[in-house]
C-alpha cells in the first residue's frame, strides 16, 4: 500500500463525519466540522475517496457506513442499503447500522422491513428513544397502525418526557381512531414544550371541530396560521369551521384564501357549498365544476345547486350517481338515502324537501 493511500485512509478515520445525526457517543470518533462540511458540499468527491479506500481494504467498516451515508444523502438508497447491509455484517454488535438500515428501508417503502430492523435496534438499545420514534412514525404514517405507533409514542414520552414532536404524534394518532380527547391533550402538551408549533394548534383545532366547539376551533386555526401563515389546509379548516356555524360571509373569505393558496378538490367543493347556501348558483356550479376537473366526484354538491336552479333532470342524474354509490341500497329506499344527504344541509333543505317528493315518483325512483 503506497503512502497516499494510507494518508487517505488515515484522513478518512480522523476527519469522517461518522455516523452524523446517528452517531454513537463513545468517544472514538470525533467530527471534524470543516471536513464535514467540504464533504456534504463534494458528495460525488467523497465518495469517490471512499470507494477507492473500500476497494483496497473492503473490510473497513467505518468507510463503508460513511459512503452509505452519501449515498442515503443523494437518495440512492438502493447503494445506501447495500452499503449499511455490509457494514452490518462487518460490525454486527453496531447497532447504529440497523437504525440507519431501518430508515432507508422506510424511504424504499419497505414499511415492514423498516420497522423489523427497527425492532432490531430497540432491543439493542432499549432506552433510546429514536428508536422507538422512527417504528412509531411508521406505523402511524405508512403503516396505518395506529395503537402501535401510540404505544411506541408513549415509550418516547417516557423516556424523554419534554419531547414535544412525540406528544404531537401520539396526539395525531389518537385522532386518527377518533380519540379526540386523548389527541387534544396530546397536542396541548406538545405545544406546552414547542409553544409556537403551527402543526399542533391546527390539529388540536381539528379535534375541537370535531366535539363541535366551534370557537375554540377556530381559535387554534387562527393561532396556527399565526406560526404558518400560507398553509393552505388550515385555511380550508377555519372555512369550513365556519360554515358548520353558519357564517357564511367568514367561511367565503377563508375558502377563497385557501385557493389562493393552493388549488384543491375538496375547498372548491366547499366552497361550492358555501357559494350555493349563499344563492351564488353560478359561481358554486363553476367551483363544483372546477372539483371535477380536479378528481374528485361531487355528484350531491352539483346536483343540490342544479336542483335549486330547477334544473331537475340534471339534478336528478346527479343524485343517481350517489345511488350508485350505495350498490346494496334498495330502490325503493333511495329516498330516505337522499333526503339523509339534504339533512345534512344548511339552508336550502326546506325548498328540497317541497318538490323531491314529485321528482322522485316522476322517475320511478319510489312507488
């Protein structure tokens, strides 16, 4: 081995940035910021060195994690995998390289393996709390595994009891099965350790929504563009807070700053709504069209403005295709599927209800 080679391999020990934001503490290693910082500005040069060091000692654990760590970087984690895999099998009591193998594994989408090998550091590391975070985080995000990822969630709580990303997940978990007592006390201990968390007061807004406290509601919605001003979804939630109480000139303007925002199927839909319950029959069945284009299917919000136009025939292919949607509803009960729908309604239910009754025996739709 030439005298280069073994100065670079010497440099590659001493300036590494070793394991990064995963690093083990053992006092072996030691960050070089300045040589850190030339290698996340010269990915392709580093690895490059890191090659060549592997190819001429291929047993040399530590190259092989860093250049794992530049692949993972560029997003090849197909390299990045391959790289973590080897270093496992040269430093197996590492358990670093599981927790990093986990998470690449999460970017493949290979949700089950990444929380196996997550599994797999936990027990090597049972008082670490990223451990138990990352398996929670992928079991409530891609696995839909909620009551997992709370029990992974409180573990982190309990190790780290000021953790506020982890009282907003459980707190996002608990929602997700409707617990929203449980999801609101979630969110409030989150924002007590990260007071000005956009997320948390917009989710514990949510949660309000939900229980029907209106104000409150709106109180952390408002609170929460405060921190994040141009979050589309927490626009659409004060608009369509404001809509189930009924005011309807607030719900317009924060429907409308929603689309400006961002374009979305569901705010067109309710504004849509809004639109309609305002006697804006144009410009809803323009914002229902607009849904359409956008993917969704909101065969009841057209076909209640076509029917307040009294354009019943339309209306009243509208209100099938909901029927089609309920295949094991009988017939004979469309009627009671429907006017469901319109109770659900605000303010034009009255007029349905005066002339569905004749549309429906028009059509044979009941006896």
């Amino acid at each position: 081995m030439n005298r280069y080679l073994i100065f670079v391999i010497l440099y590659v020990f001493l300036n590494s940035a070793l394991y990064g934001e995963e690093k083990i503490e053992s006092g072996e290693e030691k960050i070089d910021l300045m040589a850190k910082a030339r290698a996340e500005k010269n990915i392709d040069e580093a690895i490059k060195l890191y090659t060549t060091v592997i190819k001429e000692s291929p047993e040399l654990a530590k190259a092989i994690f860093n250049r794992g760590k530049l692949y993972k970087k560029k997003k090849e984690y197909e390299k990045a995998l391959d790289d973590f895999s080897n270093y496992i099998r040269l430093s197996p009591d590492e358990f670093v390289g599981y927790y990093v193998k986990g998470r690449i594994f999460t970017r493949l989408k290979k949700y089950a393996l990444a929380s196996k090998t997550i599994t797999a550091y936990i027990r090597r590391y049972p008082e670490d709390p990223k451990g138990y975070f990352e398996r929670g985080y992928i079991s409530r995000y891609f696995a839909k595994k909620l009551m997992p990822a709370i029990n992974d969630f409180s573990k982190v709580i309990e190790l780290s009891p000021q953790d506020s990303t982890a009282y907003i997940e459980r707190g996002l978990a608990y929602l997700g099965i409707g617990d929203f007592e449980r999801a609101i006390e979630g969110f409030t201990n989150g924002i007590k350790y990260d007071p000005h968390n956009s997320i948390a007061f917009r989710e514990r807004g949510r949660c309000y929504k939900e229980l029907k406290e209106y104000e409150t509601a709106v109180a952390d919605f408002k609170r929460s563009l405060e921190y994040n001003p141009d979050n589309i979804w927490t626009y659409h939630f004060v608009a369509a807070t404001y809509y189930k109480m009924e005011e309807l000139d607030h719900a317009l303007d924060y429907a409308n700053q929603a689309i400006e925002r961002g374009k979305s199927d569901i705010t067109y839909d309710l504004r849509a709504n809004i639109q309609r319950d305002l006697g804006a029959y144009g410009k809803a069945l323009e914002d229902v069209e607009e849904a359409f284009k956008l993917g969704g299917k909101y065969y009841f919000t057209r076909g209640s403005i076509l029917f307040l136009k009294n354009e019943n025939n339309k209306a009243f292919d509208d209100f099938m295709e909901v029927f089609k949607e309920n295949e094991d509803a009988e017939k004979e009960k469309f009627n009671i599927l429907v006017m469901e729908r319109v109770d659900g309604l605000s303010s034009f239910v009255g007029k349905v209800k005066e002339k569905y009754d004749d549309l429906l025996k028009k059509y044979g739709a009941v006896e």
